[in-house]
C-alpha cells in the first residue's frame, strides 16, 4: 500500500486513506498497525484475531468492507436516508465521537468531519510527495517529463528546483488539471522550479506548442524567462493568482 489515495467527501467535509483506518483499529484488534496499513485494502479477512487472506474463496467480508465501509455506511443510513439522530449520536459514541449538533444533518456532517477531518488526509498526502528537489533525480521520471530528450533545456532547471527566478533562474510549472468553477478555469499547478506572482504572463511549452527552438537564445533559454509545460495548443496563459 502506497498511501498515495484519498477517499473523500467535499460536500460532507470528511476525507480518509488506508492509513487512518489501520491506526484507528490498531490497538482495538491488537494487530501492528504496519500490518493492517498492508492488508486493509486487499483481499483479506479477520478471523480469530488473525489477518488470513482470500477472502472471496472463503466468502468472508474484506477488511476494508467490515472496518472502513460498514461504518461509513451505517452513519450515512443514519443522518442521509432515516434521518435518526439518536441513532446516529449512539453510533458516533461508538466510534469516539461526541456529537453537539441537535439537527440531522448537521449531526452527520460533525460525526464524520470529527471521525475522520479531511485537512488531516489530505496535509498527510501532501507531506508523502516526493520533493519537487529530488523527485527528478531519477532519469526515469525526466525522461517521461521532458519527452524522452536525453539533453532539455530545462532538465538543469527542474533538478536544482531553486526558488530564484531573476537574473539568471527559470519558472518552471506543471499543469497537472484544469477545474472549471463558477464559468472559469482554475489551473492545479505544481512548481518545479522559480516562483509565480500574480499577474505573470506564463508561456506555454508542451507538445502542441511553437516549437522549443524558437523560444531559445543560442541555444540556451533566456535568462529570467518564464515557461510551462502543457499539453494543449496556445501561446500564453494569464494566471489570477490569489497572493
């Protein structure tokens, strides 16, 4: 298990990985936490206080189905579909939670968001990504991003991932998403090299672009010139960026 997935609910504001569970029932099950953090997702089962596998040929329920699933499902029965609240405060209890809140469906989004608080999930996620500093380190992973150039321009740029921008540094930015909320589009973005500012005109660089050559000074990128990497055809974007 990587621990490289969320499952989340923006709307509950609620967010888990496999991880969480296996710290939760660590110390119920006295199992190591290391060894339910391997097997939660997969094809395992309890039985006797024992992790034992194949758990379809044996009709058992999964780990992840009868610790993370039935639980989630129970309380959303609870708060979403009976609307119980009692119900729902005495499954809270069970799992730690002591609930305030003396409307359903506020009740249900306090036992979730207390039970399993999505800026916790997501800061982990975000501190497991390798560094921008030494991700590229591995010739596999600049192959894949430069296009399998042995000699870009940029290589130099993206493995030092120095925050300097002027005189002599480079921006370098991934697009990793677009998002389109309330009619515009938002750019999901991770910096490999340089800073952005608001109001930046960045250029496009990807492989429907103009192509490199002409964005080149004897054959070295300008000093101080901002580029991107992006998969579409276009010649610049303009960034709003907030701060």
């Amino acid at each position: 298990i990587l621990g490289n997935v969320i499952f989340s609910s923006a709307v509950h504001g609620y967010s888990f990985g496999v991880d969480d569970f296996a710290a939760i029932y660590a110390e119920r099950l006295h199992i190591p936490k290391a060894e339910l953090n391997a097997t939660l997702f997969g094809d395992f089962y309890i039985s006797g206080g024992k992790i034992k596998d194949e758990a379809a040929s044996h009709g058992k329920k999964t780990l992840f189905s009868q610790l993370v699933l039935e639980p989630l499902w129970a309380l959303h029965h609870c708060g979403l579909v009976t609307n119980d609240l009692t119900k729902l405060v005495e499954l809270a209890g069970k799992l730690g939670v002591q609930i305030k809140s003396r409307r359903v469906l506020d009740a249900f989004d306090e036992a979730v968001r207390t039970w399993l608080p999505l800026s916790q999930a997501c800061f982990r996620a975000c501190a497991r990504a390798p560094s921008a500093r030494t991700a590229f380190h591995n010739k596999h992973r600049m192959q894949y991003l430069v296009g399998n150039k042995k000699e870009h321009p940029l290589s130099n740029a993206i493995q030092e991932c120095s925050p300097t921008v002027y005189p002599t540094g480079i921006t370098i930015i991934l697009v990793v998403k677009l998002i389109r909320m309330e009619g515009r589009k938002l750019a999901v973005c991770r910096v490999f090299s340089g800073r952005v500012r608001a109001g930046e005109e960045l250029y496009l660089l990807g492989r429907k672009v103009a192509l490199l050559s002409k964005l080149l000074v004897g054959g070295k990128v300008m000093e101080g010139f901002v580029m991107m990497f992006f998969f579409i055809l276009d010649h610049r974007l303009k960034l709003a960026l907030n701060g």
